[in-house]
C-alpha cells in the first residue's frame, strides 16, 4: 500500500502543479450567476510570527500596513457588492484574520450590511482567545471559530516556534476550554505526521482533546510547498510521507465513532459548520491578496502583492490577477475530488449540472477508486468508505501542495514586496 501511495502522490503532484499554471489576466472581474449565492472567502495574511511549516500566504504583521489592507478588504467587498454578487456564507482565513480585532469586526459588520449571511467562520490562534475579542466576534456573528492549535507537544510547538507566540500546551487548553459553548462551532486545527513526531505524541493529542470534548477537530496532514521543503527540513527535520497512512488510521480509530467525519480530515461531536468550505460550495470568491475563486469552471487569483492589491483595490478594480478555465473534464474531475472529500456525492447533482456524459468521462476514476475499495456505489451516491478517506486525504494534499507552489511562484515574482515576504519562506 505504501508504494501505491507513493505512487498516487507523485501522479497527482505533476498533475495539480500543471492545472495551477494560470495565466496573467490583469482586471479579470467574473460575471456573477442569476440570483446566485456564492461563499465569500476573505483573506487576511498577516501574522505576529511566522510558522516554518505553513505554507499559506502570510506576512509579519505591520499595523499601519494592515490597516490599510482592512479598508482595500472592505472597498473591495462593496466592489462585488456593486457588481451584482451575492454571499450566503463567510469564511475567513489567513495568515490570522483576528490580529486587528477592531477592523476585522468592521469587516464583517459591513458583510452583514450587504449580506444576508447564514454563516461567519473565522480562523485565530490561541493567544487570541480573550473574552473580549471572543465577545466581539460572537457580537457580529461568527458562528464557528477555527483555533489553530497543531500540537499539544510542547516539545513539537518549540520546534514550530510556536510555544514563545501562542503559548504552552497546558495554557493552551485553558484558553480552549474558556471559549467552549461561546460559537456554535469551536473548531481545533490540528497537523499529523510532523517530522519529529511520534504515535504516542499523537494519540496524547487525540485524547486530550477528546476528554476536553471539543466541538470539532480538523486533523490535516503537514503539506508544505515544494520551496518550504528546506526551511522545514532545517528547523523541525525531513517531511517523510512512509508512516501518513498509520497516523491517519490512528485518528480514525480514536476519534470515530464519537467523532463524525464531516469530510476526509474534519470531525465534529455534533452536527457543525465544517472546516472546507470548498465542500460546501460549487463556486466561491475570494477577496484579499493571494486569494483564490472558483466561478463557472474558472479559477481565479488576486495578486498576492499587498501594495499592488491596495492599490487595485482603491481604485475599484478587479484585483484578480491570474486565471485558469478547466475545461469540462476537468471540471469533473474537480468536482470529484471536492465532493467525495465531503464523504459522498450524489448523482441526481452531477446529472443535474454535467448530464450523464459525467459517468463516461469519469470512468476512469471510479474504475480506480472501486478497485481499490475507496468508493461505494448506492443507488443514489457514491459514498467513501472508510479506507478511502486516506485516499482523499493525500490527494486533498497533493491539490493543496499544488496551490501553495502556485503561490511561491507568485511570491517569487513580486519585487516590490520580496524582501517581506522573504521572511515568510
């Protein structure tokens, strides 16, 4: 099995690299469907420190500068606001979307002045979880809180570097158990498979947070880019993917059936918000530097340059800078990897959007994944079994790995912003 998943990694690596070439489309602005609700995904990239192992678009949090990018966010939210678009749901991502309290709530009170939202989920750290930002972010709606947390080691967070910012495991779960019962949701963001990190260290994590009784535990495996490879080997030691599969199957074992999988690597006690909002979602757009869109079969990128995102942004113009059509098949195939890593995907949908030319185009697909007792075929879905949760766990990773290579690339080419952002490689 190990060689089949060395294999699959190596396939979909050269794959999901060739489907996130885009191509520069300065002023892009996407037509919105007809009485459509899309998610509307924000991005904050600033943080206090930066992590080794994340791959993410993040830079040292500067005030002044950060301050401009919450009034870019809020004069682009009106932007797509004039432009026709409407949002159902919220997410907000990072780098740590709560370092500006003040105009983060700003941001999302003028959401809900355009919106009517159902749902607001915003990721933070520990560090954060003070009753009067919890306060404030329950005031203006957020529904579910991401805590980023990746280890209860206090050993794996030195490593991390994240024991001096966010604090110790023992201050850690203080601070989580004073923010239970405040959102409907309090997710636990948690990485698996770190280089030093053992099974006993990751059955410790898995029951402690257990025995806390936290609402949901998203579980992801370490996936850094391609050129985080080396500040990560030096740091914290060699990424070795030999051992994911036991982990996973470890995580699986301890937290179902208590825990429901609400996707491949999300699991929550009680029916709750999960963590990829690309699941939920066919189309979403992202506002922000570095976000990313998905919008009638096309993926589009906003620039990742802060300056040039600011700058765009206040003079209300599209601040999307690259993108790339799929195709039909690949439309498919995105759909497939999206869907079943929401652990089904019913056919009435696919037929509904696709027409039954999408069983023909992706047999191929459902040939490999039935053969390999990943996937179950009811009369009504496909379902994942649970085995082939690992499979759509490592190709899940495989596609994010994709996406942050994209975003060295784009990283790489911004000279204006090099030397901040080459504190974050």
């Amino acid at each position: 099995m190990q060689f089949l998943d060395f294999l699959l990694s190596r396939y979909l690596r050269r794959a999901y690299n060739k489907h996130m070439r885009l191509h520069p489309s300065a002023g892009t602005l996407p037509q919105p469907g007809s009485a459509k609700r899309y998610l509307l995904y924000i991005h904050v990239p600033f943080c206090e420190s930066l992590c080794p192992f994340c791959p993410f678009h993040r830079v040292v949090l500067n005030r002044e500068r950060a301050r401009a990018y919450f009034e870019a966010l809020q004069r682009e939210i009106r932007f797509y606001h004039a432009a026709g678009f409407d949002f159902s749901d919220v997410y907000v991502g990072g780098g740590t979307p709560t370092v500006m309290p003040e105009a983060l709530v700003r941001t999302l009170d003028l959401v809900r002045q355009l919106f009517q939202v159902s749902t607001i989920s915003v990721e933070t750290n520990p560090n954060h979880l003070r009753e009067d930002l919890l306060d404030s972010l329950r005031g203006v709606g957020v529904n579910r809180l991401s805590v980023g947390v990746q280890s209860l080691e206090d050993k794996l967070l030195k490593e991390m570097e994240r024991y001096e910012p966010y604090g110790s495991s023992e201050a850690i779960l203080e601070r989580l158990q004073d923010a239970r019962g405040r959102f409907d949701t309090l997710n636990v963001d948690m990485i698996f498979n770190f280089p030093h990190q053992t099974t006993a260290s990751l059955m410790n994590d898995l029951q402690v947070l257990k025995t806390a009784q936290i609402d949901q535990i998203s579980y992801y495996p370490i996936m850094p880019a391609s050129s985080g490879q080396r500040i990560i080997s030096t740091q914290m030691g060699a990424v070795s993917f030999d051992r994911e599969r036991a982990m996973y199957r470890a995580i699986q074992d301890v937290l179902m059936p208590e825990y429901q999988p609400g996707t491949a690597w999300c699991f929550s006690r009680l029916p709750a918000a999960i963590d990829e909002y690309i699941v939920n979602h066919d189309e979403y757009l992202g506002v922000g530097s570095g976000s990313f869109s998905y919008l009638n079969g096309t993926i589009y990128a906003s620039t990742i340059s802060i300056d040039r995102y600011v700058n765009l942004a206040g003079r209300d113009v599209s601040t999307m800078t690259a993108c790339r059509n799929l195709g039909l098949k690949k439309q498919l195939q995105y759909d497939f990897l999206m869907r079943l890593f929401g652990l089904h995907m019913e056919k009435e949908a696919m037929r509904e959007k696709y027409g039954e030319a999408y069983r023909r185009l992706l047999r191929k697909e459902f040939l490999l994944f039935k053969s390999l007792g990943a996937l179950e075929e009811t009369e009504k879905e496909y379902r994942l079994t649970r085995d082939g949760m690992y499979y759509w766990v490592l190709m899940m990773r495989e596609f994010f790995t994709g996406v942050n290579n994209f975003r060295a690339q784009m990283r790489a080419g911004t000279r204006e912003e090099s030397e901040a952002l080459a504190v974050g490689n």
